[in-house]
C-alpha cells in the first residue's frame, strides 16, 4: 500500500516548469509602460496575462474565455489579480506595439539557457538551427486595421491579411522547436509577397543580433531566400546558413555543377541504410558563384538524394559551411529539418488547439498581431515543457494526443480549485482521487 505511483515519478525542473515560465512571463508583462496605470482598476498586466492564459488552455474564442473567468485558479495558476472582460482586452491591448513583447520572448528564452535546457538543441559545434519561415493568419474581404496588408484585385476588391515571418531554433533529432518572437510583415514591406517577406527578414536580423548578439546560429531558409543581398546580410551579421536551392531559380549555379562535374571538381558520396531500406546519395562542390551577376558571392553546394523501393526525393542547398564527406550527412539533415518551421510550428498552432487562424479580435491598431504575438509565447512556453518537463511529457503520453491533452487541461481548470499548474498536471496523470506523489525536483 502506501504509495503506489512513487516508483514513476516524473523529474520536474523547478526553473523551466509551467509555474516558473508564467512567473517569467508575468514579470516580463509587469515590465512594459501602462500609460493608463493611475486610473484604472485592471493593470495591463492583469490584461496581457489574461490573453497569455487564453491562448495558454486554448479557449476556442475570447467570449468562450470571458464566460468562464473562473478568477480562482486564474489567479493561482497565472498569477492574475483581475481579469477583464472580453471589450476591455480589446480595448487595452488594440494600441499596444507588438515591439513591447519582444523582450517577454528574450525573458523565457534566458531562462531556457539558464536552465540549460536549450543544450540538446544544438547542432553543430556550439550552433542553433534557426529556421525562417513566412505564414498568413488572417484574411478577409470586409474586417480590416491599421496593421493589415491590402491586396488590391483586379476588379477593385481588396483582400486584408495579417503574415508574419515565423522563427525557430529546430534540431532534426527533436520533436519540440523553440519559437522566437515572429516578426510582423506589414503594410510598408513593399508590394509583393517576396518583398514584403524579405524586408521582414531584413528587421528580424536586426533584431535577433541585438537580442543574442553572441550566440551561434546556422540560419535554414527555403530556395526563395537563397540571392546574394540576403546572403551578404546573413554574413554581415555573423550568421551562417544552409539555404534550399532550385534549378528551375538557380539555372547559372547548377549549369556550374554539371560543368564541374565534368572536370571532376565534384564528389559523389553515398551511404546506405539497410534497416531502413534507403540509399542516400550526395554529390557536392565547395566555392562556386551563387549567380553570374555576383560572382563574387561564392557558396558551397550541397545536392542529395534519398532512394527508397518506392520512391525518390530530392534536395539541394547552398550553405557557408565546407561540405565534406565528413559532414555532408549532418548539413543534409539540418536543410531537411527546416519543415519544422512549417509542420512542428505553423501546422501546431492551426491545427492543434492553438486556433491560429481563428480571429479573436480584429481591432483597429494592433490588437489582431498582438494577440498573434502571445499566442505564439503561449506555444513557447508548451513547447518548453514538451522539451525539458517529464511530468508534461508522461501527461501527454498518457493521453495521445495534444487536442485531447489540452481538452483535459481546461475541464480541470474549470471545474477544480488548483494551487499550480504542476498539481493540474499531476491531477491529468494520476487522477485526483489517488494520493499525490512525491515529485522529485532539481535545482536546474
Ligand atoms: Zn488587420
């Protein structure tokens, strides 16, 4: 008798818990001017802390959340005092600049290298992958503000969007990614796609610099990326990259490889896999001209086939990094992990209980990024945990699914009066009736 779960109980890193992460996210929200703090009664804080909470338990819409203000456990749990109604968070945060968030995003991220947590994601001598990635989340003939991008039709109709160029640390060997703050595209980009895309990189870089100016980065990027502007910012800022090529994009740079070839510049390498019924196939060439317009912009080439009895898929990079023999099997899986960016980010936060796409408020100002913004500290702070706390990750396990995992996390939330997060979690994994098990903490 006594207790019986004691033999498997999960290791909690007090530091980067759930708890410890919105007490981060907390302070970085308290940190942030509120213009109005004399005469109100709600703080901004209390305010950006609600909508963290909300997309923190994936409330399926703001008024959904408002009906079930249970302050208890909001106030336990996410360590707000007041919560507003669903207006007055419209209200409050529709002229707040996503800018301010920014250092909410560095806060967790120092806590993650504090914790050390952030040591498994490293990929090569001492470097993150960092992938970049532009996404939309919102469009609409009719709803539209300040920070929309127009799309003017032929016929005269306008089209509003909201897109934001998306970032995170990915390593092919982990399933979690840790998001940074995404970069808003915005009206003043420019007037395609590709130039808004671009002109958001540019800040972004910028920025990441003076966020981390001394940590170590191999930026991963898809073909559209690959010209040699972008390429001369990467290297002005000390950045290295692995960027996807496309013949039918980069004819000059593939008409090299086969000239190459036929000089025998090029090396073949080959390697295979028999439990996996694969063969993976290379063939590289170091320092050739990315184009024949800037030949002096030279790059190492990387092209790789993976052949299975079925199928064939192919790939091709350009990187600073010197391909050898030696390492062209682990730059070939640091290119391929940049589907991360789509799959394990963007693909979550539609399609996993974020709501993403889902429009919790338009505003008029910035509200509808903002709360793009904070949804995606939410998927930070998650992913932290799917990353570095084994109670998250038995609870998960246990349930199969993240929907459902998030789906439990609410009914108890609303239903139960809870001290902390971790006691939800241990609640979700050994039900209430059982006596709780003692936890093991470290100190990390
Ligand atoms: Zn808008």
């Amino acid at each position: 008798m006594g207790f019986p779960m004691a033999s498997v109980t999960p290791h909690v890193r007090k530091h980067l818990s759930a708890d410890a992460l919105f007490r981060v996210v907390r302070s970085g929200f308290a940190a942030i001017p509120d213009p109005r703090c004399a005469d109100v009664d709600i703080s901004l804080t209390d305010t950006l802390m609600s909508a963290f909470a909300m997309f923190s338990l994936k409330a399926p819409s703001l008024l959904a959340f408002d009906r079930e203000r249970t302050e208890g456990n909001l106030h336990t749990i996410y360590g707000i005092q007041r919560a507003p109604c669903d207006t007055y968070m419209r209200e409050r945060l529709d002229p707040l600049s996503p800018k301010w968030l920014r250092p909410v995003f560095k806060r967790v991220f120092r806590q993650l290298q504090r914790g050390k947590a952030l040591e498994e994601m490293v990929f090569l001598a001492g470097h993150y992958l960092l992938a970049l990635d532009g996404t939309g989340y919102f469009s609409s003939k009719t709803v539209h503000c300040a920070s929309c991008l127009h799309h003017v039709h032929r016929n005269g109709t306008i089209t509003y969007t909201h897109q934001m160029l998306g970032a995170a640390l990915i390593h092919p060997d982990v399933r979690a990614v840790i998001p940074l703050m995404p970069e808003p595209i915005g009206q003043d980009d420019g007037t395609d796609k590709n130039d808004c895309e671009r002109n958001a990189t540019k800040r972004f870089i910028v920025k990441l610099r003076q966020d981390h100016p001394h940590l170590k980065f191999i930026v991963t990027e898809d073909s559209l990326s690959s010209n040699a502007p972008h390429i001369a910012t990467l290297h002005a800022h000390g950045l290295h990259y692995i960027l996807g090529v496309k013949e039918g994009d980069h004819a000059f740079l593939f008409q090299q490889i086969q000239t190459a070839e036929r000089a025998g510049r090029v090396t073949a390498y080959e390697r295979h896999d028999r439990a996996a019924g694969l063969v993976h196939r290379f063939r590289f060439v170091n320092d050739v001209a990315l184009n024949a317009s800037n030949a002096d912009v030279r790059v190492n080439f990387l092209e790789y086939w993976e052949i299975s009895d079925t199928k064939v898929q192919h790939f091709s990079w350009v990187t600073d990094l010197r391909v050898s023999t030696r390492n062209v099997f682990h730059l070939m899986r640091g290119g391929r992990a940049r589907w991360k960016i789509e799959n394990e980010t963007f693909n979550t936060l539609k399609n996993q209980g974020y709501n993403f796409e889902h429009n919790y408020g338009h505003g008029e100002q910035h509200l509808s990024v903002v709360f793009a913004m904070l949804m995606m500290l939410a998927f930070l702070v998650d992913q932290a945990q799917q990353l570095c706390c084994a109670l998250f990750q038995a609870v998960w396990a246990k349930l199969g699914s993240k929907r459902l995992l998030w789906e439990r996390m609410r009914a108890l939330f609303y239903d139960y009066a809870l001290v902390s997060m971790r006691e939800l979690f241990e609640a979700l994994l050994y039900g209430f009736k059982k006596s709780s098990p003692i936890l093991t903490v470290d100190s990390s």
